[in-house]
C-alpha cells in the first residue's frame, strides 16, 4: 500500500497581493515621514544656528496645542451625538421599506463611520484651530493700553487681542454645535429616532431631548455672537467713517442687544421642550426671533437713517465724526503733527537762500533711479557681480561733515556665469559679492558722473579706510544655496575677486564666521541633499566636516522666518556699521481691529513709481506701528531684532510670546543709530491718511471740502511720487537735519488743479549716540500752503520746464545724435521763503552702452526757472546772479554742455558759444512773435516768423553739426526716472 502525500496548499494570490499592498504602503508612508522629518530636521537647523529655536519650538508647540484642542472639541462631541443617537434609538419601530434599504448599505459600516466621522471632522477642525494659534496666543499674552474706546469705555487691548479670540471661539463652537445637529438628525433618521409619514412628524423622547438640548445651545451661541457683534462695530466700516455713527450708536447697538437676550430667551425655550416635549412654543419664538431680526436689524436702522440721520446729518453725526478723526490719528501716529500755516514766497531775489546754504549744500542731484548703469559701467568689474536698481540712499560722517551718500552692494549673480555655471561653480567658488560702493549724493564729475567716495576692488575710500569687511555673502541677490568653510590651513576654493586685466589674477578665501548650519556630518549632507534635490552635497569630495550651508539669504526672508508677526518694509538697504557691511530692514506691527479708526488698503498706499505694489497676508489695517528695526550681518548672516517702539501693546504681546527674540533698542550702537532712519512705507501710508485726515473738527470732514492727495510722479504720471531722503531745514528748525519729504495737491474726482496745499516732512535723524533717540526723530512737520499765494505742484512745474522755449530748444541739442535724456527726481525744498523745485537733467545713449551722465539741472522758484549746467549756476541765474547758496558741484566745470555722442562718450562743441546764445535767442523770439501773430490773426507776419523760426532752427543744426562732425537726428522719447 503505498500513500502519496499531498501536495502543499499554494499561497492564495489575494493573500500574496495583500502583504506586497501593505508593504508597499509602509515603505511609502516611511519615505514621506521621512520627507517630512528632514524638512522639519533642517529647520531646526537653520533657526538653531542663528539662536532663534524659540521661535520655531513655539510655533510648533502652538500649532500642536490647538490642533489637538481643534480635534478633540470637534471629534469627542460628534462621536457622542452618534453614539448616543444609535444607543437610544427605538428597538421595535417599525420602518418603512426604504429606511430598511438604507440600513441594509449603512449597517456593514457602522462601525467604521460612527469613527471615522468623528475623526474626520477632528482632522478638519484640527487644522482650522492650528491656523489661529497666533489670534489665541495674543490674547493669552494680549495687554492693557491704557486707552479706552469712547462708546463703550473698553480698553483697546481688549479689541486688539481679546476680540478676534472670542469671536472665532464662538464661531468654532457654532460650527461644533451645527455638525452635531445634522449628524443626529441623520442618525435618529436612518433608525426610526425621527419618522415622517402621513403628514405627521413624529420624534422620540432621546431624540426629542438630544435635538432640542443642541438647538438651544446653538441659538446660546448665537446669542453670544449677537452680543459680540455690538463690540465689532466699532471696528466695521459704515457710511463715511469705521465705527458707528448715530444710527449705530442709537439704532443698531440696541437692536444687537435686544437680539442677543432674544436669542437667549428661544434658546430656553427649546430646553423647556426637552423637558416637556412641546415643539410649539420653541418654533414660535423662533419664527419671532427671525421677524425681530429683520425688524431690528434693518428696518428700524434704515428708518433712523432716512427721517432722523440724512436730514440733520452734521448735527446729529458730528461727535461720531470726531471720534473717528481723534481714533485714525491716534492708530496712524499722526495725532502730534505739527501744522504750520505756510504763505510761500513766489519771487526770487539776489541773496535769497544765503540763510538756507546748509540745506542746498546737501541737495542730491545724483538720482538713485538714474544713474544705476553708470555706477554699474564704472564699478561692477565682472559680469558675474551686479547693483541693485534703484540704489540705495544713506549717509556717513567724514572728516566730521555729515555727507547724504547713493550707496550699492556689489552683489553676486550666478546668473551671468554662463557655460562656467557648474554645480561646483555655483555651489563652491562663487559664493559672494564684494564690496560697497558709495557715491555723494550732491556732488558730480566735469563728466557728469558720480564722485565715488568708496569705489573699486579691492575698495579704496573711506569705508577702505575703516577696514571694514567686504565680502558679501548675504544681500538680496544671494545664490540660493552656498556651501563654504573648511579646515585652517586647507586649500581657498572660493573666489574672493579678481584682479588685473581679463581675471590675470584671482585671489582665493575661506569662508570663517558662523553663518549656516553644519554639513560636516553624512546625516546633514543627506538632510540637504533632500531639501535642495542635489545630490552633489553628498558626493562632493569638496564638503568637509568644517562645510557650512548657507540658504534664505536674502534679508528680508531672513528677517520674516525669525518674526513672523512683522510686516516688513519694502526697502532693506546696507549700510556700514561698526565695520560689518550690515541690512537694516524696518519692521511693522499691524492690526485691523482699532476702534474708531478707519482702515486703508497696505499694498495701494505704498506703492508708487518707485515701488510695485506689494502683497500682504493682512492688506487692510487700521492700526500700524514702526515696531522693529532688524539688522542682517551681510558677511555672516547674523539677524538681531530691536524692539525699536517698546511702547506698541502689539509688540509687548508678542515679545512675551516670544521673549527672548528681541533686545531693547537702547542697546544699538552709536554707529547703528547714526544710520537707522524713518521708514519710507510708514511716512506713506500715514501720508495716504492725511489726505483725508489732516484736518481736526467733524465739520471739514464732514464737508469734505479741503481733502489732498500725493502727486503723480511727473516721470511716470500713473504712478504717485514716492517720499525722497534729504538733509533739510524745516521752518522752525535750527538747523538741517537728515528728513523725508512728501508733498499734496488738491484732491480730485476729475482733473485736479495741480498746486501744492501741503508740504509734508519727518525727522529721520535718529541721533548717535548709544541708548539715546535725537529728540525730534520721528517728528511730522506739515506746511499747509496759503491758497492766496498757489505754489506749482510737481505736475505744474514738470510741464513748465517741458514747454518753456527757452529749455524746450536746449533740450532739444542735448538729444542730439543718438542722444536719449532722462528727467531726474524733481525735489522739493522749503528754503528762501519759498519752496524750490530742483530735478537733474541726465543724457545717454539711446542705443548700445548706456551711461547716463548728468549734463543740466532745472530749478523753479515760484513761476521762475533756470537751466543751466551746474546746480550752483542754476541757482545763481535764479535768484539774480548771486542766490548765496552753497552746493556741492560749485567747483565743476562740465566738459560736454551739449550732449553725447552716439557711442555715449563726451563730446565738445567746437562752435563758440556766443553763437550758440545767439541762435537760441533768436529762435525764442521768433517763434514768440509767431504766436502772437497767430493770436492777432496776422496770417502775413505768422508766415514772416514761421520762416525766421526755420532760419534759426537750421542755424542750431549747422552749430551742432560742426560740433559733431555729422547730421543730427533726434532721439526716441525719453525713459522717465525715479
């Protein structure tokens, strides 16, 4: 007998299939726990590295907390109600065939819903709570201002960080509330709890009582909200102000009041009908709670607004109007502007501006906007180095004068490497820019360049002379990512700058300071291999173990990822502070929870022609506060944060949130107060308020008769003129200090009539000395324009110089030959009674290398200009030969008083010049006496002079023509400047 075993049992194929699903599903959930690990692993790297781990353990510390929070105050009482809408349901009911179907399909996954529901909805909430983290944390830590509102005798503090709080908690409560309403009603549905047949709506008594008990708390809250809602008035927009007005003082307030008990009172009754079980009384008070809504809520304030408030609206509106005025100022910090009424001088006289030769001494004619390529063309050295465009303005102490300076880092761009750009190349030896180049703001060349006061490579001048350090290894136009550092005495693989003709020789350096985090380790070189997708970091024989990475090197993101509550200025720029080449980057503190004050939109006020409008997460603010001055170290990195304004709340609450991110701003050094200024984004929004604002009483705003705006630039006439840096003497002043300007005209719906009504400027000299803020920093000085003698407005005085004859016909031989002219920043300054218009005349070529060069300056005084080489001879043809100015191009004797040559090279008209005068003059009068023969209807004389005119026109021809050595042609339209 003999026995065969049996075969053995094959593997099921759906079992196989299994375990290689599940262990594909494992390997991939590791591969992005593992993702998600090394991005978690190198942020803390990063904010480690630069000793802010406070910052990123508390933010990961708070959105933990409240997701847990979110997820637990959603998931728990939604798998209550379904636990206990199932449990209580009636055993015996009978149901109706399609109830029974719908139980046959949901009952296999009961089990699995009566869970996953909850933690769905846990999951959702979860993540909504994690995002308001920041509205929970400043009301845990919120402060008292010692302000309180006038309607309601609250303490700001309360708006600004209590509020926003309680309103999302209770609209995260009514959301919790409303989901468990539905979810019950569903369940008590599919298994009978709730039958509707027959026209008759039956509900059990659990149903009955988890149903009303859940509706009368969501009408709780609702009531709660209504009650709230009386307190966010203050900070909602009505018909001319933020904040109610009498029919909200008076009408709408009451009505939230009256709503909020009403709301309470139904919410009682429905816990009543738990109770009893009547349905009846419960639906009726609701159906009169939505009547009494509708009534209170906006018949009543309509009837209030229609027979009471529009036809006694000065009246009745007044002490609201003055509420809003008194607010806005208080929330913009222009409540202690100072207001001079100004009767501008208009006539220009010998002598005139001799009390004022300390403000035109300074006078930038060098525009920041213009002569970019100019310094680009004479200091950038490679083509791998580039400036910033527009520059950047400062000032500097030398040899004991205060000097307005145009400044630029000459930054890296990798860009420009071309076929060199390896990884090695891009990632090892070219890691940083070099070198500051600083040119005075009020002086120029006999060419008509800049006069650098540090310049070259290696630098000569007097940062040079400070030792200063050069290297730039973190400014706006960083590589994205640089490995550097090695051991002492290793080779130098980094390109420290070129020297001699065509890169003859190079000189070599090592990376020393502590600027990134380590990838001396194969752990972090995989860590950042993942992070930037390259897998040279962890291959390259180059990464040792003294190798640091550096990345988010531009200031600005530097500064945001440490103080993430800032709102950053549009404009960081470098400076040279205690021997480090460091950004300074001005920080706000925002809110749009003000009461009483009216809001503006961040991204319209600031832009202009210099700046595109930004984006921001928090646009409209009623409130806003220079909080923060921030310096980033361009050689290392390093990102200190000032808590320049330790009086914001706003800043308080997060400096206990965060505390020990910020140092006081007493511990500055003298040499980093001399260049901290006012920032540019704040003088415009607080400018963009004063348009409206700059009156004091309800009943010019109420009139509206007198509101300003700012100017169009007259370079670019769709965008407005931005604010311009510029050593100054107010009226009133001593002495000039370091200031920012701003002017107004009359506001407008059409076209407006272009005369200044306001001259605004701030004190931006914050002083130097260590621990000590100059008495006037930040002080607003306002000039309002005596309406019986019209100053010109940019836009007037623009098209003055464009249409005068006299300019029209120079200008005219300045874009001879291939010759483009660029109209420079047109300043204003209030000096000789008056306020004189300065704006500087560049020329370059229209084509190839481009160079702009300064050749003329403009100046207006009233309704008088000049246009002449220099700023000085400018003013002293003004204001009768002899203005008593002083300025920096005194000494300049221009080489080129015509133009440029097609190449951009200087050229000299061999012509002499009493020929030149005379054609011109002869031109003006000819064509003055056609114009007058054309207004006399003369058509005889009109042909004579239309002929002179020709004669004359064809003489400048014949003058040039000698002068070049070839037929001129005009040049395209000019490119405006800043």
């Amino acid at each position: 007998m003999t026995t065969t075993s049996a075969p053995n049992q094959a593997t099921p194929p759906n079992r196989s299939r299994r375990i290689i699903s599940i262990s594909l599903a494992v390997i991939a959930a590791l591969v992005v726990a593992f993702f998600v690990f090394a991005n978690l692993y190198s942020d803390w790297l990063w904010f480690a590295q630069l000793g802010f781990t406070e910052v990123l353990t508390t933010q990961w510390i708070a959105r933990t907390v409240m997701f847990v929070i979110g997820f637990l105050a959603m998931a728990i009482p939604v798998w209550g109600v379904i636990q206990l809408a199932y449990r209580l349901r009636p055993v015996y009911a009978r149901l109706s065939s399609q109830l029974d179907r719908y139980q046959e399909v949901v009952e296999p996954l009961r089990r699995l819903a009566m869970w996953g529901i909850p933690i769905f909805f846990g999951f959702f909430a979860g993540f909504a709570a994690s995002a308001q983290w920041e509205t929970t944390w400043l009301w845990f830590n919120g402060v008292a201002t010692s302000t309180t509102d006038p309607q309601f005798g609250l303490d700001t503090g309360f708006y600004l960080f209590a509020l926003p709080f309680y309103t999302t908690v209770l609209g995260f409560a009514s959301a919790v509330v409303l989901v468990c309403l539905l979810l019950t009603a569903v369940v008590s549905y599919l298994y009978g709890s709730v039958r509707v047949g027959q026209r008759e709506l039956r509900i059990s008594k659990a149903a009955r009582i988890q149903l009303a008990i859940l509706a009368g708390l969501y009408l709780l809250l609702q009531g709660g909200s209504l009650w709230l809602d009386r307190y966010t008035t203050l900070v909602n927009q009505e018909d001319r102000i933020t904040g109610p007005g009498y029919v909200g003082v008076n009408a709408v307030i009451p009505g939230q009041t009256i709503l909020a008990i009403a709301a309470v009172i139904v919410a009682l009754a429905f816990f009543v009908t738990a109770v009893i079980g009547r349905w009846r009384y419960p639906l009726i008070a609701t159906a009169l709670l939505v009547v009494s809504a509708i009534v209170v809520g906006a018949a009543i304030p309509w009837a209030v607004t229609t027979f009471q408030v529009r036809p006694n609206q000065l009246a009745l509106e007044s002490q609201y109007y003055q509420r809003n005025i008194d607010s806005t100022k208080a929330a913009y910090g222009i409540d202690g502007i100072e207001k001079e009424n100004f009767a501008a001088a208009t006539t220009a006289e010998a002598g005139q501006l001799r009390n004022d030769a300390s403000s035109t001494a300074q006078l930038r004619i060098m525009d920041p906007a213009i002569i970019g390529p100019t310094v680009r063309q004479l200091q950038q050295y490679r083509a791998y180095y580039q400036f910033n465009n527009p520059l950047d303005v400062d000032r500097y102490t030398i040899n004991g004068q205060t000097q307005d300076a145009v400044v630029s880092l000459r930054e890296l761009n990798i860009g420009q490497l071309g076929d060199a750009a390896s990884w090695q190349n891009t990632t090892l030896v070219y890691t940083h820019g070099y070198g500051m180049v600083a040119a005075a703001g009020n002086e120029r060349t006999d060419d008509g360049d800049p006069v650098f006061l540090e310049q070259a490579i290696p630098g000569t001048g007097f940062l040079t002379d400070l030792k200063y350090e050069p290297r730039v290894y973190f400014g706006e136009q960083s590589p994205p990512y640089s490995i550097v550092g090695g051991p002492e005495g290793g080779e130098d693989i980094e390109l420290d700058y070129p020297l001699g003709a065509d890169g003859g020789t190079e000189t070599r350096t090592t990376f020393r300071g502590d600027g990134g985090p380590s990838v001396g380790n194969v752990f972090n070189r995989l860590i950042y291999a993942l992070k930037f997708q390259s897998e040279q970091i962890l291959f390259s024989d180059y990464v040792n173990e003294d190798s640091q990475i550096l990345y988010d090197r531009n200031p600005k993101e530097r500064v945001q990822k440490v103080a993430p509550y800032l709102t950053l200025d549009s404009d960081p720029y470098p400076t040279v502070v205690d021997g480090r080449v460091k950004w300074v980057i001005d920080g706000y503190t925002t809110s749009a929870n003000y009461p009483y004050s009216s809001g503006v939109s961040l991204s319209r006020a600031i832009a202009d022609s210099n700046t595109p409008s930004p984006t921001y997460s928090l646009d409209n603010i009623n409130y806003i506060r220079n909080s923060v001055k921030a310096t980033v170290d361009a050689y290392d990195g390093k990102v200190t944060l000032y808590a320049w304004d330790d009086q914001d709340p706003i800043l308080q609450a997060w400096q206990k949130i965060y505390p020990t991110s910020l140092q006081p701003w007493s511990e500055m050094s003298a040499d980093l107060m001399s260049h901290v200024r006012y920032p540019t984004d704040l003088l415009k929004v607080q400018r963009s308020m004063l348009g409206v604002y700059h009156v004091d009483d309800a009943r010019s705003f109420f009139q509206q008769d007198n509101r300003w705006t700012t100017p169009n630039d007259p370079q670019n006439a769709n965008e407005l003129q931005p604010p311009y840096y510029l050593t100054m003497k107010m009226p009133g002043q001593d002495a000039p200090s370091y200031s920012m300007f701003t002017s107004f005209i009359p506001a407008s719906q059409g076209q407006a009539r272009n005369v200044l009504t306001g001259y605004l400027a701030v004190d931006s000299d914050a002083g130097d000395e260590k621990g000590a803020k100059r008495g006037d920093y930040g002080r607003l000085r306002m000039l309002v324009i005596d309406a019986e003698t019209p100053v010109p407005g940019p836009g007037q005085v623009q098209n003055t110089f464009d249409s005068d004859t006299t300019v029209s016909s120079q200008i005219n031989i300045l874009k001879q030959g291939q010759s483009q002219v660029l109209n420079g920043n047109l300043l204003t300054l209030p000096v000789g009674g008056g306020l004189l218009y300065v704006q500087p005349v560049f020329v370059q070529s229209s084509g190839g290398t481009q160079l702009p060069q300064l050749r003329r300056v403009l100046v207006a005084f009233g309704n008088k200009i000049a246009f002449e080489n220099t700023l000085s001879e400018a003013l002293d043809s003004l204001f009768g030969g002899d203005s008593g100015a002083a300025t920096g191009d005194e000494s300049v004797t221009p080489t080129d008083q015509t133009g440029t040559g097609g190449d951009g090279t200087s050229t000299t008209p061999t012509a002499p010049a009493g020929d030149y005068a005379a054609a011109l003059a002869e031109a003006q009068a000819a064509l003055q006496a056609k114009q007058e023969a054309l207004t006399s209807g003369d058509l005889a004389a009109f042909a004579t002079q239309d002929a002179r005119l020709n004669a004359a026109v064809q003489r400048l021809i014949e003058l040039e023509n000698q002068a070049q050595g070839g037929t001129a042609t005009p040049s395209p339209t000019p490119t405006p400047g800043g």
